[in-house]
C-alpha cells in the first residue's frame, strides 16, 4: 500500500461557530488506523490559512470519514461515518504527481456547513481540487454536547435567515467553462479587434489564468489548462498574466459572487449543454480591463468583473474605481 505525506484539516462554510467532538480521517479498516484532524475555522471555504504544520508521517491515503458536531446554525449534532471516494482521491493524487512533481498534495481538507454538508478537497501550495460531497446524519446529542449561547433563539433565526438548506449545493455547484483573453483594444468608444500586422499586438504575449473560486478550489499553476474547457466552481478571483513590448503584467480581478452566480445559475439552467466563455480583455494603453460573460453560439455577454488592480513589472498602474479591496489581498501567495 502506497503512502503519502499529508494533514487531516477542518475548515467551514462562511465562519459559522461550530462545535466539533470527534474529527478523525480513517486510512485502515482495523480499528485505531486513524489519525486526528486539526481544528481550522479560519478563513475562507477550504481554506486552511494561518496553519503551516507538515506532518512529518506518512500515511495510506483515507478510505473513510469519522466526523461528529453540532453547529449553532440549526442547534444539530451532526455526525458521518462515511467511505470516502478512495479510487477518485488516487486518480487526483497520482495526477498531481506527474505534472506537479514539486507541488505535491499536502492536505486533506475536510469541510462542515449548516444542515449536515461535507465537503472534501485535496490541496497542495498551488491548486486545491475538489473531491467529494457529502450528507451527515442528525444524531441525539447530551447536555453536555450542547453549546451555550446567551440568546440561542435570535442566534439561531439569524444564522437559519443567513444559510437557506440549498445554499451549500450552490456554492459547491460545478460548471463546465474556459477564460478567453480577446485580441482587442479600445478604441475610445468600443472594443475592436488588433490589426493582424499591429505591431503593437505581435509585442503581446498571454502566459497563463489564475483563479480561485467559491466552493473552495483554486489554481494557480502555470500553463494555459484555464484557457480550455474545464469543469470547476464558479470563480470569484482571477489573474491574468502577460508581457507586454518587454514588460511583464499582472491584472487582478474580483468577481461579483452575487451577479456570476446568478449568470452560471441561469446559463445552467436553461441551456445544460452549453459551455461558458468568460472573456478578458485588456487594454493598457487606454487603461481599459473587463471581465464578461458569454456561452456558445449566443451574443449576450454580462458584465461580472467589477475590481480590479493592474500592476507592471510589480508596480502597480491601475485599479477601478471605488476600489475596496485592503493592501495586498491581491497577492494569494
């Protein structure tokens, strides 16, 4: 049986308080073959920042999940003893190895949310992949277990108003969709297409999309796989990377969680088969960046990205008005 360095973490839909009993991975049938998983409820879905532990074990990679908590929420105590998609989690692990030698899978993520949901990711310094969903059993609970709150009953209509029972099967939704940098440049009224003997144009060179997205995943590897048709959570993050006539240029954008969900949603729905373009254009010569939605064979293109921040050579040079992002929430590293 083959094994591999990694750490069980715990993470949580949107800060929700939780109080968590027992978080153990499973890797054996015997009993006892199992390790603990370390309690993060910090930052974002999937995210396991600030903990920086690496286990120095080895491990087989986890056949089962054994996971018992109560969430504030809906006053629940939640448990699974599920078998987790172990062929699945090999295929992901054995990919990452062989195109990502020195960014191996570092973490197991286990995520909890209201109304028993579980999410499972694996996660190395560079790309989080989402693995498997799944659906805690309501358990009885003793006095003990119970958490204490001064005014449960307000806590628990406000945090019920806040996460409606589909919320997590949105967020956790997978779409089929690919960037698309446009050869275009605006005019002063529009954009238009480059010349194919602009000189200007033959100076611009696309290295690569970055993006993080809001069930959790995110990739920032080098290479244009972004740019082909891809099946991932919607984006909230994204970053272009370009030379430019021998400068080297980094655009940042953040989404409008609300509005792209509501176009993915709608998109989906009504047309299940068709794959979604979202198209980047860039212009620094007119100070002019977008984000915009499209789908095959249809003309309508909703506008999603609404901040950005433009820098070259690492200094920056632009950002959108009403800009409200803090200093340096651009940089993911």
């Amino acid at each position: 049986m083959n094994t591999y360095n990694y750490r069980g973490i715990i993470t949580t839909f949107e800060n929700i308080a939780y109080s968590i009993q027992v978080a153990k991975l499973g890797y054996g049938e015997e009993e006892g073959q199992e390790f603990r998983i370390i309690d993060n409820r910090k930052g974002d879905w999937g995210d396991i920042y600030p903990l920086t532990i690496i286990s120095k074990q080895t491990y087989p990679l986890p056949v089962r999940l054994n996971l018992r908590w109560i969430t504030l929420a809906d006053l629940i105590c939640y448990e699974s003893k599920d078998k987790l998609d172990t062929a699945k989690i090999e295929a992901i692990w054995k990919e990452q190895e062989q195109l990502f030698p020195d960014h191996p899978f570092k973490y197991v993520v286990v995520g909890i949310a209201p109304y028993g949901g579980v999410a499972i990711w694996l996660r190395s310094r560079i790309n989080a992949v989402f693995v498997q969903q799944l659906t805690a059993r309501e358990v009885e609970f003793n006095d003990q277990e119970k958490p204490i709150y001064t005014d449960m009953n307000a806590y628990e209509d406000v945090m019920l108003s806040m996460f409606p029972k589909d919320r997590l099967n949105r967020v956790m939704a997978q779409y089929t969709y690919r960037y698309v940098v446009l050869e275009e440049y605006f005019n002063g009224e529009r954009w238009v297409l480059y010349d194919s003997e602009d000189e200007y144009y033959e100076n611009i060179d696309i290295e690569g999309v970055e993006d993080q997205r809001l069930d959790g995943t995110f990739d920032f590897t080098d290479g244009d796989s972004l740019l082909k048709y891809h099946d991932a959570g919607i984006p909230k993050r994204v970053t272009v990377r370009w030379t430019e006539n021998g400068s080297r240029y980094f655009a940042h954008f953040w989404l409008d969680t609300h509005y792209s969900s509501l176009y993915f949603e709608s998109f989906h729905h009504n047309f299940p088969d068709t794959r979604i373009d979202l198209l980047v254009r860039l212009d620094t010569r007119a100070n002019r960046y977008e984000v915009m939605m499209s789908a095959e064979d249809f003309t309508p293109r909703a506008f999603i990205g609404t901040q950005y921040i433009v820098f070259k050579d690492f200094k920056e040079i632009n950002r959108s008005e009403y800009f409200t992002k803090s200093d340096g929430e651009w940089d993911w590293e």
